[in-house]
C-alpha cells in the first residue's frame, strides 16, 4: 500500500515541480522497499520555444517534503556523473557502442576492463602535471602508454 503520495512546487533553481510516492514495491512487485520521485521543469530555447524536461529516480530512502529537494539534488548529480563517464566510454578513445560478443559473460567482463582501464587513465590524467601542460588529446595521451 502506498504510504504518501504529495507534489511540491517551485523548487531548486528552475522553480519547478516535484511529486513522490513512498513503498510502491507493491504496486511494482517487488520485496525491496521502494521509492519513487519526478521533477519536472520548463526550458526556453534561443526561438522562445519552450521544452518540458523531466527526471524520474527509484530510491530506498524514505521521501518527505522537508528531504526531496535534497534527493532531487542527489540524483540529478549522479545522473550527470553517469551520463558524463558512460559518454566518455561510448565516444572517446574506448567505442563501447558496438557489441563485442554474443555471450553475456565475455561482454560484462569486457565491460569490466573498460571501466577500469578508465578509471586509471582518469587517475593518470589527474595526477600528471605535465599533461596539461603539453595539451595533447586523451587519445594520444593513451598511445603514449603503449610506447
């Protein structure tokens, strides 16, 4: 059974509108407690055309309207984050968009290589003042290891 289902208005720096449903694993068939929350909000573009943008988030965390906020915060952040790395990875030096193989196992370990051979070159990045001095590509920062 739903707990609390309520909508808040005018909220973080787009003032817009937030609702949230607390235990919804019910509804969804499911034993882990569940969480559901949505912001939503209006851009204007540069012709004054306006778009609706919308962020929807499954938490364990019990909502209230004195923490969504917050939360919203929270998931908006690690959203770009994600979106950030999993763009890097896809278009950058390591293509991941194409499948690999037809096993399931062979592509999450390829994947597994992939995160973690962008995690030390992240690593890499960050603590080696000479490359930003010498400005050269990601990629040809990583041909350099190979030499």
């Amino acid at each position: 059974m739903i707990t609390a289902f309520a909508r808040k208005s005018r909220l973080s720096e787009e003032k817009g509108n937030a609702c949230y449903a607390n235990h919804v694993e019910e509804v969804a068939g499911k034993k882990e407690i569940m969480n559901v929350f949505e912001y939503e909000y209006e851009t204007e573009d540069k012709e004054g055309k306006k778009h609706k943008k919308r962020f929807q988030w499954v938490s364990s965390l019990e909502l209230t309207e004195r923490n969504l906020e917050e939360m919203i915060q929270a998931g908006r952040g690690r959203w770009k984050i994600e979106n950030e790395g999993f763009n890097n990875q896809k278009k950058g030096i390591y293509r991941i968009e194409h499948l690999n193989s037809k096993n399931s196992n062979a592509m999450k370990n390829h994947y597994l290589l992939t995160q973690i051979s962008d995690i030390l070159m992240q690593l890499y990045l960050a603590w080696n003042p000479y490359i930003k001095e010498l400005k050269q590509t990601i990629k040809n920062t990583s041909s350099g290891l190979l030499v």
